[in-house]
C-alpha cells in the first residue's frame, strides 16, 4: 500500500480552493450564496477524533505485540491494512471537504464580510479547514502507526541497543 504524500493533499487542496472561490463567485453574481453549515467543522473534529483514537488504540495494541506481553491483544495485518485504507481516504475526503469550505470561506472573507451573517459563515469555513487539517493529520498520524518496518529498522534497533 503506498503511503500518502502531503504534496498530493495539498494540491487536491488547492484545486479545491479555486474550484470553490470561483464557483462562490459566480453564485453570488447570479443567485443568492446558501450558507455554510456550522455542522461541518464539527463533522470534521469528530472524525479526527476518531482517526486519533483509532491511531492511538492500534500503537498500543502494536507495542504490546511487540514486546510479547502475556494476553496482549495483537492487530491481524487485515486490520491494520483497513485502518491506513480509511485513514487514507478520511485525509483525502478531508482535503476536498475542506478545500471547498476554504474557497467559500476566502470568497466571503474578501467580498461579503460587511454582512454579519456572512462573517458568520466565513467564520464556519474557517474552522472547517482547520478541522479538515486536524482530519489530515490524524490520519497521517494513523499510516505511520500502521506502517510496516523497514528491514533497515530491526538494524538500527539493534544497533541501538
């Protein structure tokens, strides 16, 4: 399984962002903009709470394998393979969830923000972002703890010790 690269969020990101600024834009010239949803950012903290206390569950459950603990729970590779496949795809939903939110909420930050309402809603963008960032990482955080070692690792290991 290939890990995920930052550059490829980033850019679906980017991508995000203009695709949504733009669309904002020609909305707001021909139709009245709907409102961004306070639930969003909301939305996107819980699923990052969820990818960190998966992340967080599956180390421990790992080191214990590792170290041969007596009635240590261990992860099946099927598992841990599920785990980094929905950590994958919760990063790269984040990426254009919240690259959506920040296009709106860029359009209304530099056009709209004489509107209590809309600086409301650019506010709720804000925080989807951040929460989508907060989703990006926690997944990021669950590939590593999922990743197989590197044959090179049980050689500095030894070396180490």
């Amino acid at each position: 399984m290939k890990q995920l690269r930052l550059k490829v969020l980033a850019g679906i990101f980017v991508i995000a962002v203009v695709l949504a600024w733009s669309a904002a834009k020609l909305w707001n010239a021909y139709g009245s903009l709907p409102g961004v949803p306070l639930a969003a950012p909301i939305v996107l903290a819980v699923i990052a709470v969820v990818l960190l206390a998966t992340a967080l569950s599956l180390r421990a459950r790992l080191k214990a394998q590792r170290e041969r603990r007596p009635g240590a729970k261990g992860v099946e590779p099927l598992m841990a393979a599920r785990a980094v496949v929905f950590g994958q795809a919760s990063a790269l939903v984040s990426a254009v969830v919240s690259g959506l939110y920040g296009g709106v909420g860029l359009f209304l930050a530099t056009e709209a923000l004489e509107v209590p309402a809309r600086r409301d809603q650019a506010i709720y963008a804000g925080f989807a972002v951040l929460a989508g960032a907060a989703v990006i990482a926690a997944a990021l955080f669950l590939e590593r703890v999922c990743r197989l070692p590197d044959d090179n690792d049980d050689d500095k290991a030894a070396a180490r010790a």
